[in-house]
C-alpha cells in the first residue's frame, strides 16, 4: 500500500508511474490526497475541541472551589456540548480514516524506474534466452498425451473426485513431482533460504498483508464457516510471519523458503491454452522470499534472478527471461522478471516463475519495520519468487524429453526421482 504523504510529495512521479502500469482511476491519487486533508482537519478539530473541554473542567474545579456555583453549572452545560461535538467529530474521523484506507487500497504500486510502459505481455523485455528453440516435429505429442500413454497423470479421474484443474499424479508422475520437489527446496536451501512449513490458509489480515485482498479476492478459495482463505501461494503466510514486527537491522536479509499446495479459482479460465498443466487450481510450489533493507533490495532482486536461472539450467530446459512492462505486472509489483520454459509440443513459452521487488508496498500494509543504528524504525523491502511453481515444469520435462523410446529425466532429478527415464 502506498503511504498517503508519498502520494502528496511525489504526485508526479505516482502519476507517471500509474500512466506506466496503463491504470485509469488514476483521480484515485486526488481523492486520497483529499481524505486525508479531510482527516487531518478533523483531527485537528478534535484535538481543538477536546483541548476546550479540558480547560473548562478544570475551571469548574476552581468554580465549585470558591463557592460559585451557577457559573460552575454553566461551564458544565458547555462542557457537555463540547463532549457531543467531539463524538461527532470522532464518528467523522473515524469515517474518514475508513475511506482514506478503502482508497489506498486501490492503488497499485508504482513501477521502479528500469520498468518500461505498455500495456500487455506483448510490451515485455526478453532479457535473457538460453538458446533458440523450435517445436519437435511430426509424431510428438503434447504433456497430456505422455501423461495418459505412461500413465502419469490422470486428468479424468481429477474431474470425478473434485472437477477440472485438480488432476491426480500416479506412480512414476507423483515420484518426479517429488523430486522435483525436494529438489527446488535442497536448492533454495544450499543458497541460504531457511525452509519454513507455514499453514496453507490464512486470514482477512494475512490476505491484506501482502495484497492479494481486495485485489484478488475473487481468485482466492474462502472458507465462510471460519473466514479463512485458501493460499494462493505460501508467500502469502510467509511474508505475513513478519507482519506487526520491528526487525533490528542485524537479522537482515532475512531468506525464507517454503513448499505448499496452491488453490486458485482461476474464474472464467477456459479454452485450449488452459488444457493439461498449462493452467490449474490446485497445484503445487516452492517459493522463495526476502526481507531487505531498501538500499539492497534490488541487489538482491538480481541475486534472486541468477539463482532461478541456475535452476532451469539444472533442468536441462530451453527457457527465457521477461523484465515485464508496467501494464502485465501485478497489483503489488514495483518490478517483475518473469521466467518462461520453451514447450516444445505445444510450441509456446509456460511461465514457471515469476521474481518481484514490491518495496515498501506490503511492507506498509503488514507495518513491518527495522530499527538502524540510529535507532529509528523504517520500512523493509519485501521480495518474492517462485523456484519452482510444479505444473508447467512437469509438462516441459515431459515433452522436451520425450524419444522414441519414452522420456529421459535431466541427470539432476534423476538423483532424487531414482530413475532416469519413463518408459
């Protein structure tokens, strides 16, 4: 969430960054900008009013004192007006503040300066491509086929016991998406990222936190009974570990790591290019995420990058790198790099992961400081990134790597799949 006075003292810089995310309720800036001249003249008022009532109880103290007491009785009747007058105004305040949250919620974060305009995915950058990549040519078949021919995955029987997007993973299928698994979080953690086990719901606050809600509500599993939310990510209970917390700057960088289920609605998904593992609303991932002082963060953004990178090369997968334009990134974003594995079959990139740089956006939101040396409390830097989301990894694998023989698993998963080919 963007902090109000940023808005007053950059509103240029707000106004360009929202023109680069191509965002249209951009008087939103204006109308936050005049709630909280709204707030600030209530409060002032408030502070006026109870100020007057506390000058005149302590004369009717003196009155009664010294015997005067129709003059005491006088000063009480204001004193009343002035106690009716203040809970009007706190109810006023209280509205206001309200609103000025509500309008703030609806802002998006502002792009850092190195993310271009547009519009959508055609505006992104390629920054990096492993090396050229083309389809694999007559008598290849798509990951759904391999997965029915070696009996993998079972997208049918998903339908039966939950419905579409819930497939269920059989013998060898389940085995590789466990290693692939244990692989990502052995990874993480060799890289310094202490591996957490969080709770795969979370509450309104946690969901606020980090900015899924209001902005994702829709996409989210709510369980009414209890408010709670199915995760769609496990950066949403990892980050909010640190939520309501004041850091001192030696526990920074903070490197977290964790796996979980994942549930999204994925409202009003259909069509071919959300057939087999392309799109789903139960899958599987391991995420990564960073606490930073803000002078690093970005270093750090990069430091996160290279070590995704060195995961698909592990992989043995043709993939590329996006820096994405203002208009594709999401809500919470100050910067995005979007990484794409090559499906060979299908003859299209799959985004496997996406790593952000949100600043202080949610930091502002889950009020989660660090004191310096100074011994004055500022806001982190909070980062993100996928390493790896499952489904769109598997489908790769399968057909990047199929023969005529069957599929050779890339010599790194081997080693914890315990087989080096399906056949």
């Amino acid at each position: 969430m963007l902090q109000v006075n940023f808005l007053r003292e950059n509103k240029e810089r707000v106004l360009e960054g929202l023109n680069k995310r191509n965002f249209k309720q951009i008087t939103l800036v204006d109308d936050a900008i005049s709630a909280d001249d709204e707030r600030k003249k209530l409060q002032f008022e408030l502070d006026e009013n109870l100020s007057q009532m506390n000058k005149i109880s302590k004369e009717i103290g003196l009155l009664m004192k010294d015997g005067k007491k129709e003059e005491a009785e006088a000063a009480k009747a204001k004193t009343a007006e002035y106690k009716e007058n203040s809970q009007n105004l706190q109810q006023k305040l209280k509205e206001t503040e309200a609103k000025l949250q509500e309008i703030l919620y609806l802002l998006p974060n502002i792009p850092y300066e190195k993310v271009k305009a547009g519009v959508s995915a055609e505006d992104n950058e390629i920054v990096f491509q492993s090396h050229e990549v083309q389809g694999l040519g007559a008598g290849n078949i798509p990951h759904w086929e391999l997965a029915k021919k070696y009996n993998l995955i079972d997208f049918e029987l998903g339908v039966k016991i939950a419905g579409a997007g819930f497939p269920v993973y059989l013998g060898k299928g389940a085995r590789l998406q466990r290693a692939l698994v244990q692989y990502f979080l052995d990874k993480n953690v060799d890289a310094g990222y202490l591996e957490v086990n969080p709770p795969h719901v979370v509450n309104e606050a946690s969901g606020y936190g980090t900015g899924q809600l209001p902005d994702k509500e829709g996409q989210m599993y709510f369980v009414n009974e209890d408010n709670l939310y199915l995760i769609p990510t496990s950066e949403v209970p990892v980050t909010n570990i640190y939520r309501d917390v004041i850091l001192e700057e030696k526990d920074l960088p903070i490197k977290n790591t964790a796996f979980s289920q994942c549930y999204r609605r994925e409202a009003g998904s259909y069509g071919a290019h959300v057939r087999g593992l392309n799109r789903l609303h139960q899958f599987e991932k391991v995420e990564i995420v960073r606490i930073e002082k803000p002078e690093n963060s970005y270093a750090a953004l990069e430091e996160m990058v290279e070590h995704v990178k060195g995961i698909l090369q592990d992989l043995e997968l043709p993939f590329r790198i996006l820096r994405l334009c203002g208009g594709d990134m999401g809500f919470t974003s100050a910067m995005t790099y979007d990484f794409e594995v090559w499906s060979a079959a299908q003859e299209k990139w799959l985004e496997v992961s996406s790593v952000s740089n949100f600043e202080t956006f949610q930091a502002n939101r889950l009020k989660c400081r660090y004191k310096g040396n100074e011994g004055k409390a500022q806001l982190v830097h909070t980062l993100n990134g996928s390493a790896m989301a499952l489904p769109r990894i598997m489908a790769a694998l399968l057909e990047n790597n199929q023969t005529e023989n069957g599929i050779k698993i890339p010599a790194k998963i081997a080693e914890y799949a315990k087989f080096d080919e399906i056949s």
